[in-house]
C-alpha cells in the first residue's frame, strides 16, 4: 500500500497540521480566486451510505471551488453494496474511478475499515454516533476566524452533550489547545460521557464545569456552542417534548452575555435558537458554516498533496 | 442584504428586460462557443424539493454551457428539511455553498419566501399550479426565433387551461407584448381562469375568444399551443378518459393551418400530439425545449452579473 | 437524421474498430495528462431507468477525466417517463441537453429504439440480459494489456453461463479474433445457450469443451473468466444455495494454474473469489475495472469525433 494520508478521526491529525489547515482555509477564504484551479482534473468521490446533504454539499462546494469534479451517490440502495459487494471491493473500485473520497456511513468504524483497502485518501464524513472530524475543523477555523486563536477560551456547549458526535469530536480536540475552560450544559439524562469528562481532565489542566443552568452562566462565556437535541434519540416522545425547549435561545437569554461572545451551532436547528436571535452579531452559525467550506477545500487540497 | 435580482414570476421582469434575455438567449444559440467560459467557477444549486428532470436539466445543460458547476438535490427526504429545518435556513446555508439557486417546490410562494431569506439569486423553477416564469421564458424566445417577434400574432391556446401554470404565465406575459388575439380552446370543465381573462380584458386592447372547438379555428391562426390534461387534475377517471383524447392533434387536424403556423407544447406530452405530427415542418415543440436551455443560459447570467 | 454513430452492441463496431479502442484506451491510461481537455464543453447524459452505479461510475469517471461534463438520471421515478412520455421523445429531449448518451434499460431493445430518435450518439450502458458492450470492450483492454494480444488464447469461463449477458458478449466476441479454445465451465442448469455455442462452431474454427469441472482445466488456460451466479436468477431458494458455492476460487485451486494466467471478474463479486486470492499476481479484476475507464474515455471521444 502506498503512502496515503486519510482523515478518520481528528488524532489522525498533529496540532500544527490542524491550524495548517485551519490558516490554509481562512487564506482560501480571503483569496479564493487564487486557489479555482488547484485540483483541476481531480474527481472526489461522495460515498454516502447514508443521507446527509449538509455534510455532502459542503465538500461539493469545496471541490468545485478548486476546480475538481463530483461524482458518487447518495442513496445505497442503488448501489453494489446491494449486491452483496463488501466494503472492501466497493472502496478499491472507487479508488480506480476517483482521486478521493468521502464517505459517509451508519456503522462506526466503516471509513477506518474503507481506508485499510484504500490506494487513495478517504475522508471520515460521519460514521455513527461515532466521529465527524470535518465538523471539528469546522468549528475550529470560525473560532480562529472570530476571536483570533482556538486557545485560551472559556467554552460553553449546551444541549445534548450525551449523543452529538459532533461535540465530542470538538471537545477532546480543544482540550488539546489549551482551553482556559468548558462549561457543559444539559439535562442529566443527556450530559457528556463520563469517559470523555475523565480523558480531559487526565491528561489536561482544564476546568470543567457541569451543570443544567444556561443562563446562569452566559455573562461568563467567550463562545456558546449550542446543539440540537434530537428526536431520534430518544424512546419515548414525551422525554423529547419535555427537554427540546429546555434550551431554546432567544435575545433576552443572551442579552448578559459579552459583546464580544460567538454563538455557534452544527446546523441545522430546529428551535433551539429562535430566529430572532440570527440578527444579533454574535450568531455566527450560518458563517460557520460558509467557512467549513474553506477548512474542507484546504483538507483536500492537502490530502491531495496539492499543497 | 444587498441588491440581489430574483425571477420568482415574470412579472419580476420588465418587458425590456425580458426582450434583453430572449434576445441574449438566441445569440448564445447562435454562437454557443462564445459563451463556454462566461461563468466558470460559479456554482449552480438545484433545489429540487420535488421531482422535474426535464427543468432540472435544461438549468443543468444551461449552467454546464456556461462552463459553470452543478449541485443539489432531487430528493426532499435526503435533505436537512426532513430534519425539521425551515426553508430560510436551508436557503442561507445553500448561500454559502453556491453561486446562483434554482428551485422547485410544490407549496405556492416558497419560492418567494426563499428569496427573502438569501442572499444569491434564486430562480422559481415552478411552485405548485403558481409560477414556471422559465417556461415563458422558453416559450418567447420560440416565439421570437421562428416568428421574428413576440407580438401581433394570433395565438391559440388549446387543453388544459384551468391548472396548467405554464398556460397562466404564458397569456399573461403574452398579453404585455400586443398579442393580437387569443383563442382559449378548452372544454368548458378546463377553461381559463374568469380572473385571468378579466385582467387582460381590464388591461389590454386584446381580443379573446373562448371555444371548445380546435378545428373551427385552425386556418385562423399563427401560434397553436398545446397542453397536456393531466391526469392528476382529475377527481374522477371517467371524466379523465372523456376528456383527454378530446384535443388531440393530427396531421389530418392540421391540414388547414397556415404554412407559417407554429405547434409549440411546454413537454412532456402523452397523446395530445400524434407522433405522425412531428415530422411535420410546422411541429417545433423539440426546438422549443432546445431553445429553453438558450433562454436559461441568458438568465443564469444576467442574474449573477456575468452579461 | 445525421449520421450519428451509436454502440449498442458489440457487433456495431469492426474488429479494426474494437482494436482502434483498445489500442486508445492503452494509450490513455499512459498518459492520461495528453487528454484532460480532449472533450472540454462536452456534456454526458447518463440515463439509468434501472440503477446500475459500478457502470455509471465508469462512464462518469471516462467523462470526467476526458474534460467534459455530467448529466443525468439514476432513478426513472422522477423522470417523466413517468408521467406517461415515450421513450423516443425523452431521448429526443436528452438530444438538446447533452452530447452523448450512456443509456441503461431493463427492456432488451430499448437501447436500439432509443438510437432511431436520435440525433446524438447513444451507448448502451446494458439492457435486461441482452447487451452490455462496454463490459466487453473492458474485457479486451484488460486481455491485450495483460496477454499483450486479444488472439491465441485458452480461455475458460466459469460460472453462470447461461443468464451473464456480459459473458454472452464476451465469447462472441473473442470469438471474431481467434481464440485458441474455450472452457465452458459451469453447472448444467447454467450452461451456455445451445443457439451461441453453434454460432461459434458455424463460424469460427475454435475448440469449445464444456464442462463442470473448473479444477480439471486449471493448468490449461491462459485466461480465467469468473462470473457472479446472481440470487435473482433463481425460482427457488434452494437451489442458490446448493449451486452458489460451486465454483469459489480459493489459493489453493489456482496453485496448479500457469504463472502468467490471468483471473478476471466483471464484479461485483460475492463470494465466487475468495478474498485471499486478492494478493496474488494473476488476480486482475480491479486492474480490469480500472482499465474499462480507460477503453470508455476511448469510446466516448471516438463517437463525438474528439478523436
């Protein structure tokens, strides 16, 4: 096998190559028409064994943005998998048709098994409840962008810190950045694994703080990372009304809160910030995600050896 | 938000303006090789929220012809909306993703809603029974090319005149231009909305004439153009069988036109159109769906600043 | 209508013509750089009224990788042929959008209808158990690459005999340039149509042994042909079972073969290969996979006169 970087899991990436990527991508976002023919030719392949457009759309944009082209599916029940095709032969194939590839799919662990077979990059585009480390640098190149470092912040996440890949990911990559502090705010039922709260608190001095109450510390954050608390996730729809609205943002919750303080979230939402709240300078979700697209162009501009 | 033009309606569009597309469309027709790189880089969005291959891909063969890219969806339920997300911020996101928005939705008006919320320029690819204004669009630049103009023609509009938006859009748009006099031919059951004749009786100094009759006036006029009775507009399959065969065109029907009478239909037909008609001179209903992606092109780019 | 030329089966194109592909797609998968622009402005229709990824992504990856552009379908539901439009107007449609056709269809002849509208060139992409003639022409670049020539060779095809179309296309083919001899391997039940064992006989001045025993020949042959025994060619459950199994490949059968035989499969396999053979030299088929890119970016360029 030849010497191919993937992106499974944030680790798989050192410090200094995150805020390479991270500073590749604000260059990008500054000067995007120097970039239009970097990966001229080039064919990213969208393995989407499972839906998501959000995530798919966003490494769309990136690839045309460097002047590459799309191919791939996103529905799997058209595919040879259906034919009893392993994953294996399925990722050898694509790796003959395209350059790179992403994929997304609903058993953790598949892209770590997909990159073993693979002769080119893959790229972890979600895989269970398991990772998402694009999302990661997502949330990481708009911290760099809006409040100058990813380090040295006091970082709230609220919602539903038990099931989101998506803030998982992101806390055990910040913690590597010297995270002055994290507060984590949920319901009990959906509070943070306790494996992740001891993993940090093991191997970096960062205070950590849980608690249910949102508003109580508002004035003290520098960044709110709100998620989405989703119904899928629970047994009985009497729990999901009860806790969706338990943290619904709205301009008099914010209103304590710095001036200075991001509010940021995954997307989509669903009511968990009233829309209200997208007027106020501090709501810098949908510009999150504009600049995942950026943070994706330079991944795969690097993983392309592009770069 | 700033100063983004929108087609949502044709009434979006002045009558100059519409002239400057239509004219555009055919010089791009005619010189299809000056135009290959005209919006290279930018990204088309389709939008898809329900099915339409044959307007999806006239937009897609647009944009390709303009040498620019091509993204979306054409399946609701593969998208963020299934997750409860509103239109506005699937809209803004898309923003981020993209150059330039068509889109086709079946509830009336979200497509204008969609064009409050965004900030790129969206393209109404039909909404429900409401607005198809790139039919119209499709249908003048037929017009243009093969009668010299768009006015003092005798128009005959024959089926289904009751639902069929592109019908609506097509009169009324037509009316603008000094239409010299329509035949509405339909049955009773299917004819044009008492509303929509009443505007134009109220506006313009047009004759219209309402018939069941086609063959009584095939000799009389310039432009036929039919429609398909869709059979999803029907409550009864009894009333659909009486009714669908009653307009059906022959080359027998067709006898007494004029040698310059052009047969135009918006596509697909099912049986309104015996095949036997189309390799009659005066069926240009494949040359008009070619034309669409001409008119298309001129509009993707006016509308991001590209002509 | 114009002289298109379109590749519908095998026999469309001379031996002359097959070896002109062949010898291009050599030439193109060494050095791939000559032709990134060759079809520049191009736009491929893939039309799949029945889902067939492994094929489209070949065709697409040829497109691509020649310059050009995509279009298309993977899914008739949202197509209009659904609203009741025959085949001959949507391909006449498909014309005005695209330049080139790749058509996949599960009626035997709808290619071949298909061709008689049209007015650019049509490939087809497969239909039901008939014709599949890019499989062959994969075939050949993969023989003459590996065998340096398509003549003189043993040759024993295993397995499903009697329902793989692309096993059909493939021996008539070899047949047209001096195959040495056949092994037709494969249970009774799946044996090869008496009506093309005949046309052989009558025609060609080849050898032809059918038998069941693959172990038997192993030694013989230049080249090994697997095929898949497809579940869905089966009345009853039971049988499947008790044949599927019949004829998996394992290290240990292929010891006593030749050092320079080679294994090809037109995948996707299931378990007809086990995955252990994979890492031996004579295993081939994703070479073969790789290389039908190359043959169709040959054919694609050939039949829109690029070349």
């Amino acid at each position: 096998m030849k010497n191919v970087r993937h992106l499974i899991e944030p680790k798989d990436l050192s410090n200094s190559e995150i805020m390479e990527l991270v500073n590749m991508g604000i260059q990008m976002e500054e000067n995007p028409q120097d970039y239009v023919n970097l990966c001229k030719g080039k064919i990213l392949g969208s393995l989407f064994f499972e839906p998501s457009t959000r995530t798919k759309f966003s490494f769309d944009s990136a690839m045309l943005r460097l002047g590459g082209n799309l191919m791939g599916f996103t529905d799997v029940n058209t595919t040879s998998a259906k034919k009893g095709e392993s994953l294996g032969d399925t990722i050898k194939i694509m790796g003959a048709y395209t350059d790179i590839i992403v994929m997304r799919h609903p058993k953790e662990g598949a892209p770590k098994l997909a990159s073993e077979y693979s002769t080119i990059p893959i790229i972890n585009g979600g895989d269970g409840g398991h990772q998402h480390p694009t999302q990661t640098l997502t949330d990481l190149i708009t911290i760099k962008k809006y409040k100058n470092t990813v380090s040295n912040h006091t970082i709230a996440l609220c919602g539903d810190l038990k099931f989101g890949r998506t803030v998982h990911s992101l806390i055990k990559t910040l913690a590597r950045f010297n995270t002055k502090k994290f507060y984590l705010i949920s319901p009990k039922e959906l509070s943070l694994p306790k494996s992740i709260v001891n993993e940090i608190k093991l191997n970096y001095d960062i205070e950590i703080e849980e608690t249910s109450e949102l508003e109580a510390v508002m004035d003290k954050i520098d960044i709110l990372y709100m998620t989405r608390i989703q119904k899928e996730r629970f047994f009985n729809e009497e729990d999901y009304i009860k806790l969706k609205n338990s943290y619904i943002l709205t301009n008099e919750k914010i209103e304590p809160a710095k001036k200075d303080m991001i509010i940021m979230h995954p997307l989509p939402r669903v009511n968990e910030i009233s829309k209200e709240v997208d007027d106020d300078k501090r709501a810098i979700y949908f510009e999150q995600a504009r600049l995942g697209v950026y943070v994706r162009m330079a991944l795969i501009a690097k993983l392309l050896g592009a770069i």
